[in-house]
C-alpha cells in the first residue's frame, strides 16, 4: 500500500469510478481509506466497509499502475478483515431476497465462483467469493437476486436509459443498443479512442459489467422500445472468468430462436467477442452491425415514431 | 417436483389471435423452480408477445401476475378479481393450474403456456428427468429406490427385456436401461435376493386407467 504514489492512473480504468467521478470510489481512494483505518486516523464504519466492497474485480487498476500496488490483493485482504470485524455490508456483491426465493437453487449451481451455498434454509453469498459479475441476475425465476450497487449496470438502470435513448425525439437515427462487457470491450475501447471516437447517434453504448449480467428481459424490452437490433460485445469465452460469454451466447439463442418463429430476423441480436484491448475490432463489428441491421429496417412499424 | 416446458410461442400467439386484453399468470410453485413459469418467465413471455403482436400491427394490452400457487383455490382469488375485465388468461401453471384457474374464473378463456411433462428431478444445472409416473402403487421399496414403472421405458415389472444392451435401453440407447440400474442398486446395498419376487400383475386402476383420481383426507376437512 505504502507504494502508492497517488497517481491516479487507475482512475480510468475502474467502472466503479467512471460511474459516480467520486474519488472515494476510485481504487486510489480506497487504499487512502484503508492507509487511515491502518494508521488509526480513521475509525472503521459501515460506509467505508461498504465502500471496499464495491468493486467489480475487473483488476485494472492492478495492471494500470505505475507503482504495481497488488491493488485486487490488498482490497481482498481488507475485506476478509472487514468481515471478521463483524461489518456485514453487501456492496457490489450478489444477494437474494429470501422472502421470495423458491429455493430452485439454480443460483447456487451456476455460479462459476462458488459463491452461492445453501444455509439454514437460505441462499447465502459469501461475500468474499462474490466477484460481482452478477451472472446469477437472469437465472433466477422469482426475480429475487439483486446486486446491491450496481453503478449503472443493473437491469433498472439499464431499462432506464435504453427507454430514454430510443425515445429521445431530439434523434430520429437511433436504432440499436450496444451491450459491452466491463471487463474486455469497453475499458479498452474506453481507454484507447473513446475521447476521439465520434460515438454513434444510431446506437447507444452501454456498460453491462460481464455480459452474464446482461437479462434476456433487458434484451427484448429494447425491441419493445423500438430497437431494430441489439448487439452485445463480450468477452472471448475461453476469457470470460465468469462463464458470462458462455450464458450469454446461450441465452441469445433462446430469444433467437423465438424471433424465427415470429418472422424476425435472427441476426437483430447479435454477439461478438472482443478481446481486451481491441477497440479497432469493435468499431469494425459495431460499423458493420449497424448497416446491417440498417438495411433490415425496423423490426416492426412503431406507431408514434418517426 | 411437476416439470414442464414453455409451448411453442406460434400456438401460445394462436390461442389468443382474437383476444386483445390478456392476462398472463405465472406460478411460485413447481414451475418456477423448474424455471419455466416463474415471475421471470410471465415477463419474458409477455415481452414476446407484445413483441410478436407489433410485428402483426396489434397491440395487445398485458396484464402480468405471479400466484402463490395456482393449484390452490384461495391463492387464485386475486386474479378472478382481475380477471373480470380481460378477454383471456394464459396460465404458465402445470396443467392442473390451468385447469383450477378454468374451472373458478368464470366464462373468460383460460389457455396453457406450458405442456407439463413429467415428474421429476433436477440431474444437473439445466437438466431435468423423469421419475415417477404417478401410478398410485409404488414399488420403489423392491427395486432399490428406482422405479422400474418410469425408468424402464415399458414399465416391466419383472426383470429387462430383450432390449437391455450394454446397459442401455433399445428405445433410445441413451437411455440407461432401467433394470440394469435396478439390479446394480440391490447389488450395490445387497438386497440382490428381492430380484427374485415375482410382482403380480399391476394394478393399473390405482393408476390414470381407473380414472380422474382423488385423495381424501377426513382428518383435514
């Protein structure tokens, strides 16, 4: 920690710190938190405790900095310690609604971290092997999983800005939204041409976290707002640490196949992977995407809009 | 656990081709836990066929709601409530559901999203299999825990037949031949000697051949 010169290079990298610009959420931000528990002048809380909690494991922050702060180690070590200090916050990390959960248990046996168990008649996450990839969100039948902060990757905030993006009446071109994983497209896209790249008036980008995040129902309510396609950008699968690309892939094909018996075509949700640090092949895929779908047309004629 | 599977959506869309306000009812019970008709999937299903009616230039107007159990009649008052000012129900119970709701709802239409398959278990994530066949008469206690009415694909009571091969069964060779599994298991907890009872004949009227069945308890009334 002592390394830390407080650069603030990791600052680009963190989803959790592009989301709010609040340097409390930025990974420099926490190690200070940390360094004042440490050195006494801080007095650990439920706000800090949540706070350290809130991270989507992406590690980037690691592989950005300058000093070589084991940034994922030193966050895990404090967590750990959090926990034996009886803090019990629920931060990024996965939990169920026990009062309406049937108990399926398909949580417990997707999860590729291990993090879900069946306790005393309950669904607990351990919250130090929850790595936050919210791949659990669609598999539940009851709706009962939540992410406690999402940092605008959970299916409301997603909804939200898919309907404000689609009926924005100020841009007639929007036609597509365009899912990227947290963890591979976006943060290299983000990094590398974002500043320079003039974004799309026909679709919006938007961050999903792991694209096993990513709710089939998220899926269909962008068609039901007007969507003529929805592209989602994952990782490789042999990548993806979560087993998202893998879900997601399948999910897709489940609303695909739909879409074929309703005379929609297939290739309106499509899927690409994308490697860390490959934004050229993203906008090559999201180009080519677009015309596509462009020359499809509408999925259905929307009554209201232009 | 009752296990089903959502219909084709082509004949879901064809039951209420002239229906414009429709209520879609999912269930909490077996089917949610077997992830086919749970809050999630009324959502989905809806989704598709607002989806499906736009792409025909029909709106539909789309009720959603998740009972407690739709095999219960107090469980289903809230949605004869509702009921009242839809055209029709899609219910994504097991048939028995959708049979309750049909027979309490009053004269509006009640159609199936799902066709209930069987009973059964969880194998692995995503896989589910048959067990039970309901045949009011179980066996389970000769033949190790395993039923040779569903895991043997003619129900034989006595042994294999001819087509045991190699363990597997010559309906689908992927299917393990449910003999040989009966006769590993009374190997495996040495209860090998109850191979040997001959059962008599079935009694096939405990089962669906005696028709609709009831169970009665007096204690409960």
């Amino acid at each position: 920690m002592n390394s830390c010169i407080r650069c603030g290079y990791c600052y680009e990298h963190c989803p959790v710190f592009k989301s709010t610009k609040w340097e409390i959420d930025s990974p420099r931000g926490k190690l200070i938190l940390l360094y004042g528990l440490l050195s006494g002048e801080l007095e650990p809380s439920d706000y800090i405790a949540n706070k350290i909690f809130e991270c989507f494991h992406c590690g980037r922050c690691q592989k950005a900095c300058a000093s070589g702060v084991p940034t994922l180690e030193v966050f895990d070590a404090a967590r750990a310690d959090l926990i034996d200090a009886g803090f019990n916050v629920v931060g990024t990390t996965s939990q169920t609604n026990h009062d309406i959960c049937a108990r399926c248990l398909n949580c417990v046996r997707m999860c590729k971290h291990e993090a879900r168990s069946f306790v005393d008649g309950k669904i607990i996450t351990d919250r130090l092997k929850c790595r936050s990839c919210g791949s659990c969100l669609d598999i539940c039948s009851e709706k009962g999983i939540t992410i406690g902060t999402g940092y605008g990757t959970n299916p409301d905030e997603l909804s939200s800005k898919i309907k404000k993006f689609l009926n924005n009446p100020e841009n007639p071109d929007a036609k597509a939204i365009v899912f990227m994983c947290g963890w591979s497209s976006y943060p290299g896209f983000q990094a590398s041409v974002y500043d320079k790249f003039e974004i799309s008036r026909e679709y919006e980008i938007l961050v999903t976290a792991c694209s096993g995040r990513l709710k089939s129902q998220t899926v269909l309510e962008s068609f039901e707002e007007g969507a003529w396609g929805v592209l989602i950008c994952c990782c490789p699968e042999n990548e993806c640490d979560h087993g998202g690309s893998a879900r997601v892939k399948a999910r897709m094909k489940y609303l695909t196949d739909f879409f074929e018996k309703m005379d929609i075509e297939k290739n309106r949700i499509q899927i690409a992977e994308i490697p860390q640090g490959n934004p050229k092949l993203f906008t090559d895929t999201a180009t080519k995407f677009i015309k596509e779908i462009g020359s499809l047309g509408p999925a259905f004629e929307r009554v209201g809009k232009c | 656990m009752v296990v089903a599977e959502q219909k084709p959506l082509k004949d879901i869309l064809s039951y209420i081709d002239d229906s414009k306000r429709i209520i879609i009812a999912g269930c909490h019970g077996c089917v949610t836990v077997c992830s086919t008709g749970g809050q999630k999937e009324v959502d989905i299903l809806a989704s598709l066929i607002e989806i499906a009616g736009k792409k025909q230039g029909k709106e539909y107007e789309i009720k959603k709601i998740t009972l407690q159990r739709q095999c219960d009649p107090e469980f289903l008052e809230e949605l004869i409530e509702m009921a009242k000012d839809y055209d029709a129900i899609i219910s994504m119970a097991c048939g028995a559901g959708v049979q309750l709701v049909a027979e309490r709802v009053g004269p509006i239409k009640v159609f199936p999203a799902l066709n209930t398959t069987f009973i059964g278990v969880v194998e692995t994530k995503g896989e589910w299999a048959e067990r039970c066949q309901a045949c009011g008469d179980c066996k389970l206690y000769l033949t190790g825990g395993i039923c040779p009415v569903t895991r043997c694909s003619k129900s034989l009571l006595n042994g294999p037949c001819g087509g045991s091969h190699e363990g597997f069964c010559e309906v689908d060779p992927k299917t393990p031949c449910g003999w040989q599994l009966i006769v590993d298991r009374l190997k495996a907890i040495g209860c090998l000697h109850t191979y040997a009872t001959i059962v008599e004949p079935a009694d096939w009227s405990k089962s669906r051949d005696g028709g609709p069945r009831r169970m009665i308890r007096e204690d409960l009334k």
